[in-house]
C-alpha cells in the first residue's frame, strides 16, 4: 500500500468533462503533465492547439485572449502583467538597435520613460511629435521609423487627434501603427475598422487594468492584432521575456467582462454630467473632454466615436480634466484636491471609486507647453461608480472651500 501522501498526490479520480457554467473555470499551472513523450516532443503552442508550460497559457488565459481579440475587433491577444508590460511587449518585439519610435508627447508617461530608459540604452532612437498635428507626425517619419505609437485620447490632457489620418499616413509610409487603446476600451470605436471600410491600427495595447477589470483590484495588459506574421513577432517576444498572467486575475477580468459596456456607458454619462458642471465654474480656465463642444480635438471624436455609437451620443470614457486657472497657487490646488471627499486621490482609473490626481504638466511634455491649452494647473478626474449628483456636489464643495471666486 502506498504512503497516503502519494495516493493523495496520484489520485486516479478525474472529475466528469461536461461541466457547464456561467463563469469560466480557474486553471493554474506552471507545470503541464503530458501524456507520453510524443506528446512532449510534438505540442504546439503557438497556435493555442495544446497546452506545454503555463507561461504558454492555460483553458482559462486562453478564454480571456479570445474575448479580448473580441473586445478589441482583432483576431490574436497575448496577456501581459499590466498595461505598461503591454507597451514594452510591443516595442521590444519590434525594434532593434539603430531603429526609431515615434511616440505622441501627450503619451502616457511611462512609454515616453521607457524610451528615454532601456530603449535608449539599447540605442533605439526616439522624437515626440505633436499629437493634433498629422504633418509634424509626417515630417518625423524617416527610414529608421519602425513603430508609431498613437494614442486616442491623450493622456491626462484628453486630446483627441485625428486616429484616422494618424493611421492612414502610417499605412502609407509602411511604418507599423500601435495605438494605445485604453481609453477606448474597445467600445468608443474600432481600432481595427476606424473608418468603416477596414482603415487599421496594427497593434493595440489594453490596459486590462482598467475598465476590463473594473474593480481596481487587477493588474493586467493584453496586446492585440490581426495579422498573424505581427502577433507572432510579440508572442516570441512575450515568450522569452517570460510574460505571464495568474489564472485568479485572468478570471477577475473573465467576470468583468459582461459588465464592461454598462460601466463603460455609465461613467461616460457621469464623467459628462460633471464636465458641463465645471464649464460654468469660474476656477476652471477650460474643461477638457473629447465629447465637450470646443475640447480640442472634438470633431475627430466626433469623426472616430460618434458614429460608432448606437445610442447617437457617441462614447467616451469616464475621464476628463480641467485646468484650474493661473491665479491660483499651487497650495490652493492641492487644497482642492485634498478637499474633495468621494474622489480619492490615487492613479489608474476605470475602477468602482472616482480619483482625482493634480499634475506638473510643464514637466511632462517634451515640445513646451501646448497651444491649445489654457495656463494654470492640470487635475484629472476619473469617475467610478458612485451617483453622478454625489460626486458633482463633492466637487462643488471642495470648489467653495479651497477656490474662492
């Protein structure tokens, strides 16, 4: 008879196969058991046809790719540990040494350190173009121009470029396009169909964190794609890298999924509610929302989301920033920030819980401070889920406490 240890560990039971369920079951693993040495030597994973590591995927990492490449309108996703992870899956699987990245200077921070940093150092060569302007996009691109980053909105600033010509003139010099889709989430517009008639990015990156997650809980990113001689590029990449998900978060996102539109949809409304509030507030020297009349670059929005969009109102996420005017000190904006009471002060956004996060915005773009922009200080909001009227009046009394008219 053998050691109760070893019959626990070797038990013959297998569960029945047919078991069906609203969510999808949990799979982890690092190591995968193979049923005889032929197996070993011949499964394939590169195509999801077989199982072989559990950095190579698992039922449940394999659901999650599927729903996203849905989400997202491509056909091929790899999951990456966060949203930044997906950025540098993209540029390393991309560019060598002697190459160029293009990189708008409205981008989310870290992918703009990321090239000052290791990208740099692995003599990568970098320009900040501006993001509303296509021609300075057009002047920058030589033969060295590997990948363009595009990102709609822009971070932080909310900027919405014109995606579809950005996209159009990087299909014409034959520069691969990654778009930064975060903000969209898959649903303000089509990154793989901007135009209707097939106009694509090439590549996205997802910040699963976000609204793919919903609760603030997760950290993920995905990359995705269309075409299959690319998404092999980065999952060889993603492979040596060693670039993993744990099956509980995979199945956090799995849950959130269903949900993600309503959300979505709800902190748009929110986030619009709030906006046209701060319009008419003296404090605020401009209100910055792609789905505001007059926020620059409202017409793309209108062009790229509009349309999209059945409920004739088009989408947004639950982002938008203001511009507390130059006569207020420093110390007042952080007073106001740390006045308000259901917004938190913390990074990331997409989650049940608003945020709110003042920024230095002079020392986060590289080409001056932007024209279209009015001078004073940047604060971004981010609406959660909490009644739009609630969090309105959380604002009007931080406004009357720390911004006096």
């Amino acid at each position: 008879m053998q050691d109760i240890s070893t019959q626990l560990i070797h038990h013959p039971y297998r569960a029945p196969e047919d078991f069906e369920a609203p969510q999808q079951g949990v799979f982890k693993a690092s190591t995968v058991v193979f049923p005889n040495v032929a197996a070993m030597r011949t499964r394939e994973w590169k195509d999801k046809s077989a199982y072989t590591y559990g950095l190579h995927g698992t039922p449940t990492t394999f659901v999650l790719e599927e729903r996203i490449a849905t989400l997202e309108g491509g056909l091929q996703t790899v999951l990456v540990p966060s949203g930044l992870a997906a950025i540098a899956n993209v540029a390393l699987a991309l560019l060598k040494t002697g190459d160029e990245v293009l990189i708008p200077d409205n981008a989310y921070g870290p992918n703009k350190t990321l090239a000052e940093g290791e990208l740099a150092a692995f003599g990568i060569t970098h320009q900040y173009y501006d993001p509303m302007d296509v021609a300075d996009l057009a002047a920058r691109i030589t033969p060295r121009t590997k990948l363009v980053w595009l990102e709609a909105a822009g971070s932080v600033t909310m900027e919405m470029p014109d995606l579809i010509a950005q996209a159009r003139l990087c299909r014409e010099r034959g520069v691969v396009s990654a778009l930064d889709n975060t903000w969209g989430a898959g649903l303000a517009f089509n990154a793989f169909n901007l135009d209707g008639q097939g106009l694509a990015v090439d590549v996205t990156a997802h910040a699963l964190t976000k609204y793919p997650s919903g609760g603030g809980d997760v950290l993920m990113g995905s990359v995705t794609t269309r075409n299959p001689a690319l998404h092999l590029k980065i999952k060889l990449t993603h492979m040596r890298l060693g670039l993993g998900v744990a099956g509980n978060d995979a199945e956090a996102v799995l849950r959130a999924l269903p949900s993600i539109a309503l959300r979505y949809h709800a902190q748009d409304q929110a986030a619009r509610q709030l906006a046209r509030w701060c319009l008419d507030q003296p404090a605020f020297a401009q209100v910055l929302h792609p789905a505001l009349d007059g926020s620059p670059g409202h017409a793309h929005w209108r062009q790229l989301c509009g349309a999209a969009d059945a409920r004739g109102q088009g989408a947004a996420a639950g982002l938008f920033s203001v511009v507390i005017d130059a006569r207020y000190t420093q110390a007042q904006v952080d007073a106001f920030c740390d006045a308000l009471k259901l917004f938190k002060l913390g990074y990331s956004w997409g989650g049940p819980v608003s945020l709110v996060v003042p920024y230095e915005l002079a020392s986060m773009r590289a080409n001056g401070w932007p024209v279209h922009l009015a001078q004073g200080t940047v604060v971004r909001f981010s609406t959660g889920l909490e009644a739009a009227d609630d969090l309105q009046a959380d604002l009007q009394q931080a406004v009357a406490a720390a911004l006096p008219g």
